[in-house]
C-alpha cells in the first residue's frame, strides 16, 4: 500500500472521531454546562481519550466553538445569504424564521451558557460570534435597502440590533421563564409580527 492511500483511509476515521468528539460534546455541554464538563467526561463521553479530544481541538474553548459553529452555521449561513434584490418583508421573515428555529432548537443549552458567560469570558466570547455576524449582515443589508430607497434612512446597526433583540428576547424568555407570547401563536407567527413590527416602522414613505 503507498502512502498516499494510507492517509486517506485515516482521514475518514479522524472525521468520524472529530464528528463523535462534536456530538458528545454539545450534549454534555447542554446538561452540565461549560464550567462543569471536563476534558476528561468530554473525551469519555465520545469514546475516545482525553489526548485524543486535544489532538483534535487544543482545548475546551476550542471544543466548544467548534460546537457553536457546527450546529448554529447552517442555519445562520442560509439567512445570511439573503441578497437584497427582494422583496424587504419577506427577506426579513426567511432570516427571521431560520434564526428563530436556530434559538429555540437549542434555547436550553443558550440558557445554560448565557449564566456562564458571566463568569467565563471565553463562553462570552464564543458566544458573541454569531450575533455579531448576523448584526453585520442585517446591517449591511438595511444599508443597500436605504441606497434603494426602500428604507428610510437609520443607524443601520442600531436598527439591525432592534431586529435581532425581539428574537433573541423571545427566545430567551421561553427558556428561561418558559413563557410564550400567546400559546396560539405559532413561531410563524410570531416571526411574522415582528417582522411586521420592524418593517413598519423602517420602510421608507412613498
């Protein structure tokens, strides 16, 4: 056997580990939080040794990162990619409707990091990486609709942080006081009154 067909026979058993480290790291992380899971149950938990996890990752901190990023990217890449040729509203409810499914999907595990995040700055830190990215690309979104007349003229991350703050409140309020707006309204819905909420007062007058 050369060795170029050794190494591709590793690698599919090096991303099946790394897939395996990523599974068991983002269950472990939602039960015990940052804080309290170790390298070590991290490691266990996946099958593997703890050498193993930091072959792979260095560090927790890198570990989870590359949880926040493998779970939340998909769904973030597909609402950033909203070009502003559309329609305003109904480009505001596509990224809308991604971001809120993302956020409750996943609002017990985000309760859990948010109380950490005080008291470890690189939670916060991880944290902040995806907000910052969809404030910036919401932001430069509202920036090209204003060019185009369609949006009266605002901060356009000033704005963009209003947008993103009614679902991240929302989401945040279902995890942590398990309450919804009106139980009859589907996510939908409520993606749908927001949005409306927003569009109303930024679209430009006739």
């Amino acid at each position: 056997m050369v060795k170029g067909d050794s190494q591709e026979e590793l690698q599919p058993a090096a991303d099946e580990t790394r897939f395996r480290l990523l599974e068991a790291a983002a269950q472990l992380f939602a039960e015990r939080g940052y804080a309290r899971a170790t390298t070590r149950e991290l490691a266990a938990a996946a099958g593997v040794n703890e050498v193993t996890l930091f072959r792979h990752f260095g560090s927790k901190k890198n570990l989870f990162a590359a949880v926040v990023e493998h779970y939340a990217s998909p769904s973030l890449d597909a609402a950033l990619e909203i070009q502003p040729g559309g329609d305003y509203r109904q480009d505001l409810v596509v990224m809308g409707r991604q971001v809120m499914d993302l956020m409750l999907e996943r609002r017990d595990a985000m309760r859990l990091m948010l109380c950490e995040a005080e008291h470890f700055p690189e939670v916060g830190e991880v944290l902040a990486h995806n907000p910052r990215r969809l404030r910036r690309a919401l932001s430069t979104y509202l920036q090209e609709k204003m060019q185009r007349g369609e949006v009266r003229m605002l901060h356009a991350d000033a704005a963009a942080q209003a947008f993103w703050g009614m679902f991240f409140a929302y989401s945040v309020s279902l995890g942590l006081l398990d309450e919804e707006v009106r139980p009859e309204l589907s996510v939908e819905e409520v993606v749908d009154h927001f949005v409306d909420i927003f569009v109303l007062g930024t679209r430009a007058c006739p």
